[in-house]
C-alpha cells in the first residue's frame, strides 16, 4: 500500500482524534490540569514539562486505540520506520532551513513588538542551571517532537494526504498543528513554518523519524541559545 494513496481508516478515526486532541489535550490538559501543575511545582517550567508528557501519553495512547489497534496495525503505519542513509541529507537540509526560518520570523515579527519568548523559556532564563536546562531540553527537544510528529505528520497529515492531496494536506495539517500551541500565540507564525518543513520531511523519506529528528535537534538548539541569552 502506497501511504500517500491509502489508509486503513476513515472519517471516524479522524475525528476521534481530533476530538481528543482539542477537547483533552488543549480544553482540558491546557487550560485545566496545566494551572494545577504550576500550583504544584510554582514553576512554569517544571509544570509545562509534566503538561507535555501528559498530552504525549494521552496522544499516543489515542492513536493506538482508536486507530491502531482496532486494526490491528503496526506502529509502521504512522510513519515509524527506520531512517536510511539518503535521509541524513534532508535531515541537516531541512534542520538548516528552520533555524534560518525561526530566525528570520522572529525577527520580522519582532519589529511590531512580538517575542518568541513563552513561560518556559523565561522560566529557563531567570534560572539557568544544568538541571533546568537539561529538563527543557528533555521537554522540547525529545519529548515534544516523538508525540507531536508521530500524530500531526504520521496519522494527521497521512490522512489527509490520501483524501485532499499533498497541498491540501500540508497546509491544512500546518494550520492545525499551530492552532493547537495556543495560548503561546507569540510563536505561532514560527510553529506554521516549522509545521510545513516536518510535513515536507515526511512527504520526502516517509519515515517519521526524519521530522523527528529535524524537530528534535532544532528545538534543542533553541533551548540552548535561550539559556545562553
């Protein structure tokens, strides 16, 4: 089976997900559990981390259950396969291409007063320590692009791409995937871009590790030039 033709799901799975993704993830996890968490630890940081892995279990758990299991399909059908050697190119390429991306966004951006700053970040660089900035690291750079690429690229994009074609698809699962990083509506214009490279990535090697990768290491870099700031 050609994976930009055909899938093994329908209308069903796909609003399911979605459902879980805004109502759980964004609705409830967000805007509910997340105030909880700050309550807890009185730290952005340490509470937007437990909020990210919350939302990684809850997503990933939702594509099993409503889309793999049922079917008895592998983890091969969102995109989890191994990463071939040709690959690396696009890897580095497309890496290069939102650093460059991010940067000059935020500084176009910047120009009507908008900073790429959010709550983690700065709360990262009032206290830069190895532990705070190797917990952010864990948070954006492994934790963020695993659940985030394997539900946006691999199930998300997929299944449009069957159904409205590669244009459609990456515009249409770009939009969503920044929608749903409200309330951070300061990086917003970046998450568009990014979503559209990651996208490309996958389209290119159909691997989801790729935009894995690509999503990892920029991320990482950018958490790390933060606390250098």
């Amino acid at each position: 089976m050609n994976w930009k033709e055909k899938d093994h799901w329908g209308l069903k799975e796909f609003i399911l997900l979605l459902l879980l993704e805004f109502a759980i993830g964004v609705g409830f996890i967000k805007f509910v559990l997340q105030p909880i968490y700050v309550r807890w630890f009185d730290n952005e940081l340490y509470a937007g981390t437990l909020m990210g892995l919350t939302i990684a279990i809850t997503l990933l758990l939702g594509v099993y259950v409503f889309a793999l299991r049922p079917k008895k399909l592998s983890w091969e059908e969102v995109g989890i396969n191994k990463v071939s050697a040709k690959d690396w190119k696009i890897i580095i390429l497309y890496s290069f291409i939102v650093l460059i991306g991010a940067v000059l966004i935020t500084l176009a951006t910047s120009v009507i007063g908008n900073s790429i700053s959010n709550s983690k970040t700065e709360s990262i660089q009032q206290n830069v320590t190895f532990f705070t900035v190797l917990i952010a690291f864990i948070s954006a750079a492994i934790i963020s692009p695993i659940y985030e690429e394997i539900f946006y690229r691999g199930f998300l994009y997929r299944w449009l791409r069957t159904r409205i074609g590669f244009s459609g698809a990456i515009l249409l699962s770009s939009i969503i995937f920044t929608v749903i990083h409200i309330p951070t509506y300061n990086t917003m214009p970046v998450n568009f871009f990014s979503g559209i490279i990651f996208a490309l990535a996958y389209e290119k090697t159909g691997s989801i590790w790729t935009s894995v990768i690509i999503h990892g290491s920029t991320n990482g870099i950018m958490i790390l030039l933060a606390s250098l700031a």
